[in-house]
C-alpha cells in the first residue's frame, strides 16, 4: 500500500526481525509478510497494531495515510 511505503518502509523491512512486517524482495512478498504478521488483523481491522501503534520511534501516519490503510484492510478481509 503506497502508505506503507511512504511511512514504514524505512523502519519495517527486515533489520530488525521483531518488526520486520514489511519484509519482502517484491510487493507479494511483503503484503503476504505483512497480512501474515501479528501487526494486522483481517477479522478486526480497525484494531491492527498497524493502525493503533501511533507514534513511536519512526514516523507516525497521517490520518488520511492511517484511513486508507484501514479501508485496504477492508477489502483484503472480503477479497477485494
């Protein structure tokens, strides 16, 4: 998700393996790390850690960055 590029990528993709959800050598990849990790829940969206972390030592999201995320969740639960 261009968000998840924008906010997390710098942090999230494998330098440190306990936060590495955004892990991958292609976007597959790294949505299959990301929808498989503790950081997302597809049952529940709304409280992924992905979406409720806030600030923390990388960059928070913006609320138009965290709705977007929220609303793609959405669709990967139903199979959009």
């Amino acid at each position: 998700h261009p968000a998840l590029q924008q906010a997390c990528i710098a942090c999230h993709t494998g330098q440190d393996p306990s936060i590495a959800f955004l892990a991958g050598t292609n976007p597959w990849e790294i949505r299959h790390t990301l929808l498989a990790s503790e950081f997302v829940s597809l049952d529940h969206p709304e409280t992924s850690r992905l979406l409720t972390k806030g600030p923390h030592a990388g960059p928070a999201m913006t609320a138009l960055q965290t709705s977007d995320i929220h609303e793609w969740l959405i669709a990967e639960r139903v199979g959009l």
